[in-house]
C-alpha cells in the first residue's frame, strides 16, 4: 500500500504453464473503507465516497447537538475510518440561558 492505493497485478501462465506477473495490466485503486458507518440517534453521517482520504461528517436533528466533538472521519490507507462515532444529545438550556435569552432582544 502507497500512499492509499493499491497495485493489482495479474498471475498469468506462459506458453510454456510457467506463472509469471503481467505488469501490463497493473492498476493502482484507493483502499476502500468499510461502509458500516451508521447514523446515531437523533443524526445522521453523509459521505460522498468510502475510499482513501475520502470524509464522512456527522450531523444532529434540530434540538440536538454533538457532544462528543466526533464531527469528522476519514478513511485512512489502512481501509478503516479515523476516530469515533458521534453522539447527538438533546440541547438542555440552563438558567444562566435562559436568563440570557429573556434579555435578549432577539427572536428564535
């Protein structure tokens, strides 16, 4: 593996049924990662693709927030996803928000 790809190459029998490397038909393709990211309660995680240095990020229904930090994971050369999955929990507003808000001349 360089730098996420891998080179594929053909084992073919000579005239003779001698096996050799046909280097003719070597082909580089990304590693590809597994494609079992799962959306977590109350979210949702979109990718665009599920090969090398492709990102898979997490985002949370309105009313739910990150609170793991794990927004972001990329599929490294080893052909698994970096970091951890996201958790999304329910925005709870404090009194110190509340108080804030009430002050506030804004509408939600």
């Amino acid at each position: 593996v360089i730098n996420g790809n891998v080179s594929l190459h053909a084992c073919n029998l000579s005239v003779k049924n001698i096996p050799h490397w046909q280097p003719s038909i070597t082909k580089c393709v990304r590693v590809p990662c597994e494609l079992n990211l799962t959306n977590p309660s109350n979210g949702q995680v979109m990718k665009n693709s599920s090969v090398f240095q492709s990102q898979a990020v997490y985002t949370c229904n309105a009313g739910y927030m990150i609170s793991n930090k794990a927004t972001t994971r990329t599929c490294t050369s080893d052909g698994e996803w970096s970091g951890y999955e996201a958790t999304c929990d329910a925005v709870v507003c404090n009194d110190q928000t509340s108080t804030f808000l009430e002050n506030a001349n804004a509408s939600l």
